[in-house]
C-alpha cells in the first residue's frame, strides 16, 4: 500500500487532572481507504478525531499530513489541509436555512453579496448526487435529527474534503438511508478520497470498511484488515469481552390497556396531513414496536403521546384518561416517562451535573424530599447506582454532564426514564449512539420492565433493534398505519421493507383486528 | 452525645466529597482567573491615576488603603455594600432562571418608597416596625414585577425590553407621589416625612454606618443559596434556565418557573431598597432610579452566578467604591477612575477564553505529561 495519508503519533490529551482521554495513540490513515475507528462509549474516539481537526489540543503527539508535521492549532488549519468532519452532535446554526448552513464560510458571492440562489442550488446538486433529499429552504430547527445528520454530511462534502472524518453518521440514518450512503462513500473512496468513520454498528464496519482501528480507554489496541477479523473478535476486543446475549423475551400475560390511540390525525407544522386515523393500543407487559422510514409521522405520533403537540383530532388515553390538553408535566405525573429523539436538545441539561440529569424526572418524589429540601445523599446514591447499572464512564457526579462522550450520556437518559417509568414508556431511538455491550445492557432494562407489567411504544429505525424486543409492532407509511404485525418473527425483513415503503398494505379489515 | 458525633462524621465526609483535591483544584484556577482580572484592572487603573494626578501616590493611596484605615471607613465599605449584595442575590436569580428582567432597578425604587411610606403611615413600634415597611416594600415590587414576568411566559414578551419600561413608568409614578402627594413641605424637597425612629435600622458597629441590614442581606444570601441549590424548586429554576426545551421535556413548568424566578429575584431586590431607605435614608427623596438593579447584574457576573460568593463580589465592589469616595475627596483624581476597574473587570472575568479553565487545566495537564506520572489505563481514581 501506499505511504500513509496521514498519521498521528503519541498523541496524549487529559482534559483536567486525572481525566486522560488519549494516552500515547497512535493512528495511521491509508490513502484511498476507508478506516473504521471503533471502541466503547467514552474510549475516546471523538476526542482524537478532534485533535485531528484541530478543535482540541493534544498535550503531546504529532500529526503528519503525507509525512509533513502539521499543527492543528484550529479547524481552518485543518481544512485548509483538505480535512473535513461531521460532528457526533451537530454543528448547526439553528436560525438558518438549510443552504445558509451548508455554504457558511464558503459563501457564493454575487456582486459581492451573498448568492442565495448559488448557494441553493449547491444544496440541491449535492443533495441530488449524494441522494440525501433536503429542502435547502427549511430552516434547521425544524428539521428532524435524521435531516439534520444529512446536513452535516453535505456540508462536509461541499467542501470538497478529501480526508473525511465521519462522527457516528449513521446512529440517525434508515438502514436504506445507511446504505445509500455508503454507495456513495464507496463512490467517494473510488474517487481517491480518504474516510474515516466512526460507529458502533458492526455490520457497517464488515460491509464498507478496508481496515479498522480499535480503541479502548483512551489506548489503541490494534489495527486490523476487516477481512481478517470477524464481528464478534471486533466487539471482544473493543470491551474486552464477549457482549451479553440479547434478552430472551419472556411472555407474560397482557395486563389491561395502558396506552391507547383511536384514530387520530393531525397535520404537520407546514400544513400537510401527518398522521390519518391511527389506533392502536398498548397493554401493561406489551412493547408494540413502531416500524417505517424516518419521517412518516413518528415525530408527530411522538409528540402527541408527550403532549408536545396539542392539537390534533382524536382520542388519545393514557391508564384510561384523556390526554387532550394535558400538560407534559401533567403527562409525566401520570407515570408516563419518555427516551428524547435529540438527546442534546430535550435529553440532557448539558451544564447540569451527572446527578442534575439523572434525578430529573424523579426530584419530586417523596423520598427525595425532607420538607422543602433535597435530600442530597439520597440522590447522589440514586445518580450513582443508575451510573453503575448503565455503565455510564464519568469522572465524578458533579461534573457537567457535557464532559461525557456521546454514548455515555444517551445511557444516562435511558436510565433516568427507564428508572423513573410508572406505567408507560415512550422509547424514541434509544440506543442511538451507544455501543454494543451497553445496547445490550439497556435492551435488558426496557425488557425487565415489560415484565413488571409496563407497557411500552418503541420507536427506532434500526429494524433489528425492533425484532430482537418487539412481538407485536406497527408500521408507518405517510402518517398511517399500513400493517398491524402481531407476531414479528414470522415476517421477513424483505416483507416488512414492502410495508415501508408502501408497496403493500394489509387490508382494512385485517388492519382492524 | 453520639447522634453529635455522628453528625459531625457526616459533615466530614461531606466536606470531604465536596472538596477534593480535583475539586480545590479547580475552585483555585476559577478564583485564580478572577484575581487575575482584577490585578490587571487596577495596573490600568494606576496607569490612569498616574496619567490624570499630580500626585498620583498619594490618589493610589486613598485608592487603596484609604478603606481599610479605619473602622469608620470600613464601615463605608460595608455600607456600600449592603445594597449590592440584594441587588447581587436578584440578579442571580433572575439569570440562573434563564431571564434577563431589569425591572430589580425599579424593584430597588418600590420597595424603598413603599417602605418608607409603611413606616410612616402605619407608625408601628417594636419589631414590627421594621418587618412590616419591608415586607410591603418587598411585596409592592413582587406585584409590579410579576406583570412583565407574566408577559414573557404567557405571550413571550421580551422581558428585557418591558422591564426597562417598567423601571420608568414606577420611577415617574414615585416622582409624581413624593412631589404631590405624600409630599412633606417642611423638608423644603420632593421628599416624604421623616421615617419614624422605630422604623430606622439600628447601627451594628460604633462609629460606623453599618446597620442590621447587613445581617439582613447576608441572611438573603444564605437563603438564596438553600433555594436554588438545596430545594426542588431551585431545581427547576436551574433547569429552565440551562436549557428549557430538557426542563419542559422532565415535566417541569418552565412558564410558572420563568416567572418565579424573576418574581423572587424582583422580591429580594425590592428589600433591599426597603433596607437601603430604613437604613440610610431621614425620608425618601429618589428622584432617579437608584442604579443599584443594575449593578446587581455586575456583582452577580464576578460571582459567577453563585450566590454564596456573591457578598464577596458585593465587598469587593463596596471597597471599590468606598476608595473612589476617598480618592475623589482627598485628590484631584475623579471619582470616575473606578468605572473604568469596573469595566474592565467584567470584561475580563466575564470573557471565558481569557484563561479560561480549559487553558489553566491544559498547562497542569501538561505538566502531568511531562512528569509522566500517567494514571494507569482505567485506574483513573473516581472520587464520587
Ligand atoms: N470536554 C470534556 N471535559 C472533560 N472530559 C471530557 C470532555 N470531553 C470528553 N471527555 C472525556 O473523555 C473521554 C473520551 O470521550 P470521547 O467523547 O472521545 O469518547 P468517544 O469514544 O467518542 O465515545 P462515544 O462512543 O460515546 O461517542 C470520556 O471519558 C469523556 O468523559
Ligand atoms: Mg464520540
């Protein structure tokens, strides 16, 4: 092969005494190649890929680019050396438009002005060629988490990049999204262009990658050819032992119906039908699974059962109540908890400590409370043991939780509402982001607590994910539901891919049942 | 006798949890930066006094020491201070809320005049001559400040902006009352009757001025403190102002803990005018706002938002003052000198790149480094 394209050496970065989070990694890049970076929550992946793009300084180390010593002193020395990144957690301007996001810095210029058409049609041949369709009008906050890791991609690729750093970029994407995507990675790689991606989904790692290097706490431990080493050495070598094996799903008998829907619509936010005459219901020890493309109306259905969005036609009852103009406050003293879709947004208080944002939603409870006062103790040792059975890697319980790494603090949301779950559940992709020794561990938490006798609605876009918690599940298409599954085993992943796009459909009658 | 012991043990174990060495550590480099700031202020300032006196030694002097040379004149520092700290505690209620309500400037104004205006009226005597002027004090504003308060969570109505007005619209009304209303002619001023003895704050220290007001405010902060950190409410005072999309999302009602927030900080900013009046004041003659509302924003910035610190930032700003006075009186250096610390402190303390902790951490980190005393791979001690 040829001289590497670029390569780290010895880096070493501590955020703060005692908190190392690269400790003497090296890292070398082929060029042309597409380059896995993987390892646990908190291993320290982002961190070195910062380093790289110059958004954090490493206390020692060196980067070379083609063998020539390079100071990542900033992000423009970066990519003025042809480096791009798509950040884990976005780097948007909320109050711009798509287009406005994608050419910030490399703005189209028309008379010396702004070139507002130029730069929309840039989004829109970008958008075109890589098959990521986005409105370049829109503006970013009202776009889903999913449209808004499209973004971020294209961003990156209008700057023409050619040592490409991707951050998670699939955690959001549909496995058909997932796989367009990485035509075009292979296209881009084809091109001479170099990747490196970070992710935690094995199978992508086998399916695109040429090599991979795995990290753990904050070391290498190797680089290996993908063809050489299989899933399962990947993920031992990662944690450093084999992951738990999915849990068995144990039937248990259908307690009465917690959460119900009867045939509810609603438009979305720019006027269109978003859901038509949905009903469901879900028991206490049900976990109905919600199955469809991104973006057929599991935001708005989401939204509904939170009380985010009050206005819609139909009944909605939660153990037997109307939710209709109920607050979320209301909502959640009911005993209703929810997993946030955009963990950064509604999930955690970044400037909060671990405790702050694990106690959240159980602060009122009694138990807490002597008088007018928190118990601390109490809710230190509550933070705690939730940190311990989740495996959230922190340095102390007061620490803002924003010092967490990704995946660490998606453990601490699904923590905070599996532990804080009275009736119902609301779990809206809540594995996103987290590795697969700890998808398991928080697999096993929302299925315990079927078994307590709770029901729960999953909403997730990773199929498998559905199939290996759900029996029973529904499956959207253009805000209905176009098939009622009651045993999910017995259908292919072919048939419900027909579903999903619409293909198919069961009929009225049987939908009914 | 055990059930002492055994609370002492739990209070060292606490002291303990909250102050270890990463802890201390990184309270040293926060505080570090501040004092940071303030010595490069004062360099400037000196440059200044040198450039504009005569005898700039003798104007650094006062400047300086003129504060501390005698307890009188601490006791201006204290003095000055009182009012600060209330204005301080307001202030950080309001933004740790998430608001930016101004209205504490004419909080400061209400309070004071309806003080004053209770302790003449009513001429109660005992305790209840001063509990009750302040407590009306603190209500008025309370009621004044809960309408923009209310705009901003019912119809999102800039707080900011409407606060302003408000501040006017009360000053005017008070302006109006002491010249026409309750006006007392034989002041030969705009200005009420006198306040009652019984109502006037007593004078802690001998040949000072410091009065129980500062017990007063000092209580306010502990208060303050034990609320926003130590009840739920403060919790959900925090949250909603760190991010409120999370907060409404845990079920917390961000409108009514917007307004509270902003109502609470209005209340305390309301008696320390009350305070400031019974303390300092023979009738009450403002015919401005008093500029203590925003300075509480100033205080409240040096403090970092945290109300335990908060009298010292309060401090530091009255002997700032207290040696401008002095400055002014004895020297041929304006009293204006100070504005230009003031600033240049807020600037420096509030820019975060300037040291900011994440620098200060980095040198120590490379340090750590370079000693190569690396902590082995997961063995980093956890002192949670
Ligand atoms: N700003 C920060 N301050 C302090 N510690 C931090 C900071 N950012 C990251 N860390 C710590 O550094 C370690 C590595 O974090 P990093 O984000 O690189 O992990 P990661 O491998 O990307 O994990 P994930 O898969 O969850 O995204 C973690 O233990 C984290 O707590
Ligand atoms: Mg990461």
């Amino acid at each position: 092969m040829s001289l590497p394209i670029l390569r780290m050496q010895g880096i070493c970065k501590s955020y703060g005494p005692g908190i190392i989070a690269a400790d003497d990694v090296s890292f070398s890049v082929d060029a042309g190649e597409i380059h896995a970076l993987a390892g646990e929550n908190g291993a320290g992946k982002t961190t070195l890929m910062k380093i790289l793009f110059g958004m954090e300084k490493a206390q020692r180390g060196e980067i070379f680019i083609n063998e020539k010593p390079v100071v990542m002193a900033d992000p423009n020395i970066a990519m003025a050396h042809g480096i791009g990144m798509v950040h884990q957690h976005f780097m948007l301007v909320d109050d711009l438009t798509v287009a406005e996001n994608v050419s910030l810095g490399i703005e189209p210029k028309r008379h010396g002005l702004f070139d507002r058409e130029a730069a929309r049609e840039l989004v829109r041949t970008l958008a075109e060629r890589f098959d990521m369709p986005v409105d370049p009008d829109a503006f970013i906050r009202d776009l889903s988490v999913a449209n808004k890791q499209k973004v971020e991609i294209l961003k990156v690729l209008a700057r023409r990049a050619d040592i490409i750093i991707l951050d998670e970029p699939t955690a959001v994407l549909t496995p058909q999204e997932t796989k367009r995507f990485f035509e075009q990675l292979t296209a881009l790689r084809k091109a001479g262009r170099t990747i490196i991606v970070i992710t935690h989904k094995l199978p992508e790692i086998k399916a695109i990658c040429d090599r991979i290097t795995i990290m753990r706490k904050g070391r290498t431990v190797g680089t290996y050819d993908v063809a050489s080493i299989s899933e399962q050495e990947i993920s031992r070598l990662m944690i450093g032992s084999d992951p738990l094996p999915e849990p068995i799903l144990e039937s248990i008998d259908p307690g009465p119906v917690l959460l119900s829907m009867h045939d509810v619509s609603c438009l979305s936010p720019s006027g269109k039908s978003a859901l038509r005459g949905i009903t469901f219901e879900v028991r206490g020890g049900e976990l109905l699974g919600v199955v469809g493309v991104e973006g057929n109306g599991q935001r708005e259905l989401v939204d509904i059962l939170t009380g985010r969005k009050t206005a819609y036609a139909g009944s909605v009852q939660l153990a037997g109540d109307s939710l209709q103009g109920l607050s979320i406050a209301r909502i959640r003293r009911h005993g209703l908890s929810f997993i946030p879709e955009d963990r950064m947004k509604d999930g955690v208080d970044l400037d909060g400590s671990l405790v702050d944002n694990a106690t959240a939603a159980i602060r009122d409870d009694r138990q807490f409370n002597i008088g007018p006062f928190q118990s601390d103790r109490k809710l230190d040792a509550y933070a705690k043991r939730l940190a311990e059975r989740y495996e959230v890697r922190h340095e102390s319980l007061r620490e803002p939780i924003r010092h967490l790494s990704g995946g660490n603090m998606q453990k601490v949301v699904c923590g905070r509402e599996i532990s804080a779950c009275k009736t119902v559940l609301i779990a809206d992709q809540p594995t996103r982001g987290v590795d697969v020794g700890s998808v398991r561990t928080i697999h096993d938490h929302i299925e315990l607590l079927r078994q307590h006798g709770k029901a729960i609605l999953l909403i997730s876009s990773d199929l498998s994910e559905i199939r290996t918690l759900c029996r029973r599940a529904i499956v959207l298409h253009q805000g209905e539901i176009v098939a009622h599954i009651d045993d999910l085993a017995a259908y292919t992943e072919e048939e419900l891919g027909l579903y999903m796009l619409g293909l198919k459909r069961q009929r009225t009658t049987e939908a009914g049942s | 006798m055990k059930r002492l012991s055994a609370f002492v043990s739990r209070l060292c174990s606490w002291f303990k949890s909250q102050f270890t060495s990463r802890h201390l550590l990184t309270a040293l480099i926060e505080g570090g930066r501040t004092l940071i700031a303030i010595l490069i202020a004062y360099l400037v300032a000196f440059a200044v006094i040198g450039f504009v006196s005569d005898d700039p030694e003798m104007a650094i002097r006062w400047f300086v020491f003129g504060p501390l040379s005698s307890p009188t004149e601490f006791g201006e520092v204290l003095k000055n201070a009182t009012p600060l700290l209330f204005a301080g505690i307001a202030a950080c209620l309001i933004i740790k809320g998430g608001n930016f309500n101004m209205f504490t400037e004419g909080a400061f104004y209400a309070g004071g005049l309806i003080a004053a205006l209770a302790a003449i009226y009513f001429d109660l005597s005992g305790i209840l001559a001063i509990i009750i002027p302040l407590a009306c004090g603190t209500l008025a504003a309370m009621l004044i400040g809960y309408i923009p308060a209310k705009l901003k969570a019912k119809y999102e109505v800039n707080e900011f902006v409407s606060s302003i007005m408000f501040n006017f619209i009360v000053m005017w009304i008070g302006v109006w009352l002491i010249s026409n209303v309750v006006i007392d002619v034989t002041s030969g001023d705009n200005a009420t009757a006198p306040i009652p003895d019984a109502s006037r704050l007593r004078i802690l220290f001998e040949n000072t001025n410091v009065t129980t007001g500062l017990l007063i405010a000092l209580g306010v902060a502990v208060v303050a403190y034990l609320y926003m950190f130590r009840t739920r409410f403060g919790f959900r005072l925090r949250m909603t102002g760190d991010n409120k999309a999370f907060a409404r999302s845990v079920g917390i009602d961000v409108g009514r803990a917007g307004v509270s927030s902003q109502i609470l900080g209005i209340g305390v900013a309301g008696l320390g005018g009350g305070v400031e009046i019974l303390a300092n004041y023979h009738r009450f003659n403002w015919k401005t706002l008093p500029g203590f509302g925003f300075d509480g924003f100033m205080v409240a910035i040096i403090a970092k938002n945290r109300p335990l610190l908060v009298p010292f930032a309060a401090l530091f700003i009255g002997y700032l003052r207290s040696g401008a006075d002095l400055m002014a009186f004895n020297t041929d250096v304006a009293q204006e000198v100070v504005q230009i610390i003031q600033g240049l402190i807020l600037i420096l303390v509030a820019s975060e790149a300037f040291f900011s902790s994440a620098w200060f951490r980095g040198v120590i980190a490379k340090r750590m480094f370079r000693r190569k005393q690396l902590a082995p791979v997961g063995g980093v001690d956890d002192h949670a």
